[in-house]
C-alpha cells in the first residue's frame, strides 16, 4: 500500500537533490574561478574544473538514483542489484550527510536528510517484506512448481498425511550411541 507513494516521493526528492547539488557545486566552481586566488597553493584552475567535475558526478549519482526509485514506482517491484546498490549507497550518503549537516548547517538541514534516509529505508525494507510473505511470483502463478500450490493443498478439517521417514544408518533395535574417542 505505501510502496508505490514511498517510491514516488522518493524520486522526486533524489531528482531535486541532484539539480541542487550539481548547480550548487557548479556555482562553487564559478566562485573560485572568478577569485583568483589560491588556497594553500592550489591552483585556483584545477579547484574551479574539480568543483565542476563534483558538480556533474554527484549530479548524475543522485539522478541515477532517482531513476532506480522512479523505476521503482512505475514497476512496483523491488530494486534489484546494481539498484538496490545504489539505493543503499544513498542511504548511507544521508546518513553521513545528516551528520555533518547537524554541525555545520543546523537542525533543519538534518531533519531533511533524516526525513529522505528513512524514505529510502523504508522503500528498502516494505520490498523485504513483501518478498519474505512469498513474493508476486508465488501468488501469480498459484504456488511453487513442486504441486504446493492452492490446488493441492488438503482440504479444511482434515490434517496433511505425514511424509514417510527416511531410512537412516542406525540399527532399529536402540538409540545411537556415538563412538568413544580415540586419542589420548
């Protein structure tokens, strides 16, 4: 029930944090070009194409992920593997950020991004779940391919015949007892 808008929001706060980063980044790159100054003898050419670089790299980063939660949505099915990566990479990035954010930036800034790894949590986990009840493949084509299915189950009021015991290596006559140590 919550998946699909837990999804939706999600990539639309990723799709907004990637435009604000990378034009945030790629202001940075501007600032310091335009000043002209050097910082510890850092060459203000090499700072300025850097911060750009950051710019277009985070960028594409949390738009990648908006793109596997957009995805996500639209399917209704869990991410999985380079998304699902993705997806957690996200999450710890978030984390992090909501670290430094509560130091430098202030309560606001990490109630954001506290607010944004609890979305990708729990887009994470309620796919989990799912999964772990048996999943849409189960329920689609009615039960497993060994005759689990609905079709086969005993009817109410009536218990399930036991499945015959395997033979095993013990005599019949007693309890197995297992052999005493040989080494001193």
């Amino acid at each position: 029930m919550v998946r699909r808008p837990v999804a939706w929001i999600l990539a639309v706060i990723l799709f907004a944090e990637a435009f604000g980063i990378a034009a945030l980044n790629w202001f940075m790159g501007v600032v310091v070009d335009r000043q002209d100054m050097s910082l510890a003898g850092l060459d203000p050419d090499r700072m300025s194409v850097s911060a750009k670089a950051g710019a277009v790299v985070f960028g594409l980063y949390f738009a990648l992920c908006g793109l596997v939660a957009l995805l996500v949505a639209v399917r209704n099915r869990p991410p999985a593997g380079l998304g699902r990566v993705l997806l957690i990479s996200v999450a710890v990035v978030h984390a992090l950020l909501g670290a430094v954010s509560w130091g430098l930036i202030g309560w606001r800034a990490f109630l954001f991004m506290v607010v944004v790894l609890a979305l990708v949590v729990l887009l994470l986990m309620t796919y989990d779940r799912m999964e772990g009840a048996g999943g849409a493949g189960a329920e689609a084509d009615g039960g497993d391919q060994d005759g689990s299915g609905p079709e086969h189950a005993p009817e109410p009021g009536r218990e399930p015949e036991p499945e015959p015991e395997a033979k095993s290596d013990t005599p019949s006559g007693g309890t197995f007892t297992p052999p005493a140590p040989t080494t001193p």
